[in-house]
C-alpha cells in the first residue's frame, strides 16, 4: 500500500483512468503544464498530451458545457473548475443542462461526466475561494454529488466517478489536501458511490459528516472518549447524493443521537436533509434533538485570520456541540 | 434575387445536380407542410405550442445539406423543423414529438414541441434557455479533435441567442483550438418581440467571428443555394482542420415567435402585410421554373406527394402510445443494464 494525501490520491486516480481509457480526458484552467493551481494534474500534460489534458480558457461555462458535449459524443471528461466558487458561470448548465439531459431526452442521452470542485474553508482564501457550496447540487436531481475525507475514498470514489454513466459532482476539501497521508489500497482501487463509512464505530451519538470533517470529527471522538467517556460513532457521509440512508439510520438506531456537522451553512444546508431523514424515518429510535452544526449565516469566509478562524469548524467545536447533545 | 435566366441558377458550379435542387425545394415544402399541420393541430386542441419555422427552411436546407448523416451532428434550436428533417427526423417523428407521445424519439413526451433532438440522428437533445446548446456543439468538435475523427458539429440559434454569454464561451474556445464546428446565426430580426437593433450593437453576428479568429459570413437566408455555398465551405474548412465559421443567414420570420405571441402587438401592419414577399419557398420555386427545372406537373407532383406524407405521418402519429405515467420516474439516472 502506499502512503499518499488526499492530492496525491486525486492525481493517481486521473492519471489511472487516463492510462486505463482512452476515452477519459481532464480540462479546465491551468490543468496542463502547470499541472492545476494545486497541482492536482501534475505530470498529466506532459504524459498524456495537450488535448487529453487541456488548457481551456477563463470560462466555466464552457468547461462544464464543453464537456458535457465531449460525454455526449463517447468521451468521458473530467471538467475541473479551479475554485468551486468559480462555478456559478457553469450553473445553467450543471444545474438545467447536465443534471437533466438523460431525463429529458428519455434516456438517450447520458453524460459521463466528473466536475472537479475543489472547496472548502481554512485556506485563506475569503469569500471567494473557501465557499461549500454542495447544496445547490445535492439539491439537484440528476446529478451525483460525492465528498471525500480520506486518500483512499478519493482515489476510488474519483474512480468511481469517471466510470459511472452519469454526471458526478466532486467535492475535495482544499484544507484536506495536504493535511495528512494514509494509506491507499494498491492495485484497482474502486471506492461505490452511495456508501457510506463508519469511520469510527461508537455508541452514545452519531456523527455525520463528510470532506474536511471526518477528519475534525475523528479528532473530536477521541478527545469525547478521553475527557468524558463519550463513545462517538463518526459517519462519513462520503456520498451525499445518492445518499447511503440506510447507515445513516443505522447508525442512530444504535446510539439515539444523531449530530450533522458540515462547514456550509446551515439553513436549508445538507445536514437539513440528513435531518430531516432522520427525524421520519429514525424518530422511534431518537433520544435528543437530531442536532445540527454547521458554518455561520454568513454570505461567505471572511479573510482575516481572526475572522476565518471564527468562521471555522474545527474539532473543539464539534467536541462542545457533541457535549451538549450527549447531556441531553 | 429572383432570377429570370436560366444559365444563373449557378448550381452546377456548386456541384449540385438538377435533381439536387429540386430535392431540396421538395424538402422545403415537407418543412413547410409539416410545420402548417402543426399550427393547424394546434388550432384543433391536439398540439399544446407550437414554435415554427416558417420563413427559414432555404437556410435550414441550404446549411444542412453538406452534412453527412450519421457521422455529422447538430445542436439545433427551436425553429430547426427543417434541419432536423435533413439529419433524418421523419414528418413523422416530428409530429409524434409535438403530440407528446410516449414513444417521441426526442423526449418521451417529457418535452414541450420544438425541442427538436435524437439520438439516433445525432441531434443533440435540445433545452430552453437559449444558447445552452451552441457548448454542446463545442463539446463535440471537441470530442472529435480529440480523439481525431471526421466529424463536424453544426450549431444552430437566433440572432437575440447570439448574444448570451455561453455562446461568447463557446465561439471563443472553438476559435483557440479551431475545433470542426459551424455556428448558424439564423437572423430573423426579431428576439419574440425586441428588433436587432435593439439587441446587437454592432447590427452584425457575423462580425464578431473576426474577434474570434474565424470567418464570419453573411448570407441570405432566402437563398437556399447561397446557403449551401457558405455551408459547404464551412464544412470543409471544418474537416481541413482550419476550424470554425460563422454563418449568419438573414431570414424573415413569417410567423409570431410561437402559438402563445401575436406579433401584430409590436411589428407594423405593413411589415407583417409584406412578409410573404419574402417567403423563400414561392421565391425559390420561380428560380427554378426560370432555370426550366420545375415544370407546373412536378410542382403538383412534389405538393400532392408531401401532403399525402405529412397526412400519413400525422395519422400514424396519432397512434402513437401516450407516456406512460408509471415510467416518469425512470431514467433520471442510468438504470442497470443501460
């Protein structure tokens, strides 16, 4: 097995899928020879050609719209928008275009399509590069939409997603990227989408989560077990849509408290579905409020490090929210 | 334009035969007839909305008559009655889809009339914000430049379309790559109720293709031949690998932008009165007949025969199955198997 972080994992499986399909291409600003602006293609420009991995220009629009024409002609493109906030050109045709082309044409038309969207707060990036945006296409019928914490679910879940016949969101935390190594399975490592882990088992209280906190909520549980006897089980979403309801329902039967932790915000957030889910189809095993953390109501991060720090996530946070609920 | 000698019809040096350009008149009027009954099915209450074409078919033939079926493909709009029929759609096949049937090769009854698409036609299922399509096209030519294959992706839209963003995006990275793809800017004048003036500031699409590094062409849309010529250049500069053109074909819009708009809110009487002037069928039929092509007997001949085919495809479309409601919630994502 080899020791890879999360960015390094995401290039394995692009340059695998590349060597494995011909079909597979990768595009979007800055992808070629300077190998993306977190070097997520490096080395790909110069082993695989300037066409399979393509410069594009400032425009997302055509990025996500190009693509999708590539898929519709037999390709199957990996499209990277630079900064997940940089995507609202693309919406019209993620959201209107994409997301219903096999529906509207009566199954005959799919597109096998990756959107790369790299997200997340914690970088210094501000408003506009350290937006969670997830929601506006988890709440899209049509799409996929996948949200890896380790090296290994990257690696095989961006596998998965090249291969599987339908448009595939893919959401990769930036602060994850180089946070840490783990080990990844050698060989074909193929991660489904629609399943998710139980990164930690417990039984006092769920925690759902995906991204950048898994990683914040595997540090919260142990500093739960250690200081208060807390028994935490940490549920990485890792696919958001489809979504693995099944575990999600699991996981509270077993421990009657269920706590969704994401940085977007929370109104109407992801954490509101997995709430929601939970209270109609989980309410007899419930013993607390289903109980949400998430990112402030604020149209954005804002930049001084003061003021990110605030914004944050971080495992006190959860280890505070997780203490509360426990009490209940 | 009309022509009253017979040495300038000028289709011999295009490479088109006699019998060439009396097919495509023939096509003109299977688009105008299929497009008249739909009108009148809509009028009947059996068709919901109906969004025509009528006044473009000698561009839509012209420019589409150098593709090659089965290996070109077309991102079309919603006024690309007569395109599609050139790609391969039926009469048939388009009245199905306009009736919503369950078996509509474009949607399966889930989309409104006029969003012209199939698979097995290469024509690329069709949306309706306009301009969305114009990417697809791209992405395509794309595709093709990738991979390296002798394909050319045509793209049609109208000239209130050509001005969204999505298609400065699209044009512009065509241009970078010179991928094989032609832009059809079908220029009616009108965007539903807003005249060009109101609408492109410099008055031209075609101009703008200059900024893109790729001819822009304008030609007249009441020409069918005119068209063809531009086309036919274009689809070789395409497969030459020399890239992209801009076709905007000027062409009159005979009817109200749909079944739902009455144009004689915002165009003058007159303007409205003096369309038919300018209705490309009646003014290509007199070039043919100047030519001695088009004899009264083959005329009636090419009408008796479309009227009976688009009677005959409305007939059978009728028959067609209606969606069936337990499918609706299927395919919005591949099903095992697909």
């Amino acid at each position: 097995m080899a020791e890879l972080n999360i960015l390094e994992a995401i290039r394995a499986a692009m340059d695998e899928e590349l060597e494995r399909d011909p079909n597979v291409m990768v595009l979007g600003e800055d992808v070629g020879k300077k190998g993306g602006v977190f070097g997520a293609t490096d080395g790909l420009w110069a082993k695989y050609g300037g066409k399979r991995v393509l410069d594009t220009p400032l425009t997302e629009a055509m990025i996500a719209g190009a693509a999708a024409g590539a898929a519709i002609y037999g390709l199957r493109p990996i499209a990277e928008m630079q900064f997940a906030d940089f995507a609202y050109p693309a919406f019209n045709q993620i959201v209107s275009e994409i997301s219903r082309m096999r529906y509207r044409s009566n199954n005959t038309f799919g597109l096998p399509m990756v959107i790369r969207m790299p997200y997340g707060g914690g970088v210094h990036g501000a408003l506009y590069h350290s937006q969670s945006n997830e929601t506006y296409f988890t709440s899209t019928v049509g799409l996929k939409v996948v949200a890896p914490g380790t090296p290994a679910d990257a690696k095989g879940l961006l596998k998965a997603a090249v291969r599987d016949s339908d448009p595939v969101m893919f959401f990769e935390h930036k602060k994850t990227y180089r946070l840490f190594k783990a080990e990844v399975p050698d060989g074909d490592h193929v991660v489904p989408i629609g399943v998710a882990d139980v990164a930690r088992p417990g039984k006092h209280l769920s925690i759902f989560c995906y991204g950048y906190m898994r990683f914040c909520a595997l540090e919260a549980a142990e500093t739960l077990a250690r200081e208060d006897g807390i028994e935490a089980e940490v549920v990485d979403l890792r696919s958001l849509r489809p979504l693995d309801t099944a575990t999600v329902l699991a996981s509270v039967a077993k421990t009657g408290k269920a706590l969704v932790v994401h940085e977007a915000n929370r109104f109407g957030g992801f954490g509101a579905e997995v709430a929601a889910i939970i209270a109609e189809e989980g309410f007899e095993h419930l013993d607390g409020p289903v109980t949400r953390l998430a990112g402030p109501e604020v149209p954005g991060v804002p930049f001084h490090h003061n003021l990110e720090d605030w914004f944050m996530l971080n495992p006190a946070k959860i280890v505070e929210a997780a203490r509360a609920l426990a009490a209940y | 334009m009309a022509n009253t000698k017979v040495a300038e019809l000028g289709h011999k040096a295009l490479g088109l035969t006699d019998a060439d350009v009396l097919a495509m008149y023939r096509q003109m009027l299977l688009a105008r007839a299929v497009d008249e009954r739909m009108w009148l099915m809509q009028r009947a209450g059996k068709i919901a909305f109906i969004i025509s074409g009528q006044g473009h078919e000698a561009a839509q033939i012209g420019i589409t008559w150098p593709m090659r079926p089965n290996q070109d493909w077309m991102a079309p709009y919603y006024r690309s009655i007569a395109s599609a029929i050139t790609f391969g759609m039926t009469p048939e096949d388009i009245v199905t889809a306009h009736l919503a049937k369950g078996d509509d090769v474009s949607s399966g009854g889930r989309q409104m009339p006029g969003h012209y698409g199939a698979a097995r036609y290469n024509i690329v299922s069709l949306s309706s914000p306009v301009g969305t399509q114009v990417l697809h096209a791209v992405g395509i030519a794309m595709g093709a430049w990738v991979k390296g294959e002798d394909v050319v992706a045509l793209t049609s839209f109208g000239e209130g379309t050509s001005n969204q963003g999505e298609i400065h995006e699209a044009m512009n990275f065509a241009g970078v790559h010179k991928l094989p793809v032609i832009f059809v800017c079908e220029n009616n004048g009108w965007a539903i109720s807003v005249p060009l003036d109101q609408q492109v500031g410099g008055l031209s699409v075609a101009a703008r293709a200059a900024g893109y590094g790729f001819p822009g062409v304008t030609v007249d849309g009441g020409d069918p031949l005119a068209c063809y010529a531009a086309a036919k250049e274009a689809h070789e500069r395409a497969r030459r690998g020399e890239g992209p053109t801009l076709i905007e074909a000027v062409v009159v819009r005979l009817t109200s932008h749909s079944s739902d708009d009455d144009q004689r809110r915002y165009r003058e009487a007159g303007e409205v009165e003096d369309l038919k002037q300018h209705d490309p069928l009646p003014i290509f039929a007199n070039r043919l007949r100047a030519a001695g092509l088009l004899t009264t007997e083959l005329e009636e001949q090419f009408r008796a025969e479309v009227k009976a085919e688009i009677n005959e495809a409305s007939k059978r479309a009728e028959a067609h199955p209606e969606p069936d409601v337990a499918n609706a919630e299927r395919w919005v994502y591949a099903e095992d198997g697909d």
